[in-house]
C-alpha cells in the first residue's frame, strides 16, 4: 500500500504545479514510472505466489490471451 500512495501522492504533486507539459512528462517519466514498475514487480510476485483459482482479478496472461 505504501508504493501506491507514494505514487498518489506524486501525481497530486506533479499536477497540482503550475508547470508546462514537457516538465509534467519529465517528472511522470522519472518518479511515475519508476514507482510503478517497483509496485507491478510486487503485485507480479504476489500474484505468482497465489493459486490462479484464488487470485480475484484477470492474469496478465488472461488479459493478453483472452481477447
């Protein structure tokens, strides 16, 4: 829970300056998307360490090859 809301937070902070859009992309680039991808290695181990039959959501593999 604590990456999710560092991440919330970020975002708050990022749109909440007056800023233009290329310094906005700068910062999503830099702190968004770095504390997104620490957060979706943990879910990911998470989710493999829980029997698919009681994982509540759509695997990633579900997503990709149910369509």
């Amino acid at each position: 829970m604590m990456r999710l809301k560092e991440i919330k937070i970020s975002l708050k902070e990022i749109n909440s300056n007056r800023t233009n859009d290329l310094e906005k992309a700068k910062k999503y680039q830099f702190e968004i998307i770095s504390k997104m991808d620490k957060l979706r290695e943990i879910v990911d181990n998470i989710e493999d360490s829980i029997d698919k039959n009681n994982w509540p959501l759509p695997s990633y593999m579900d997503l990709l090859f149910s369509l």
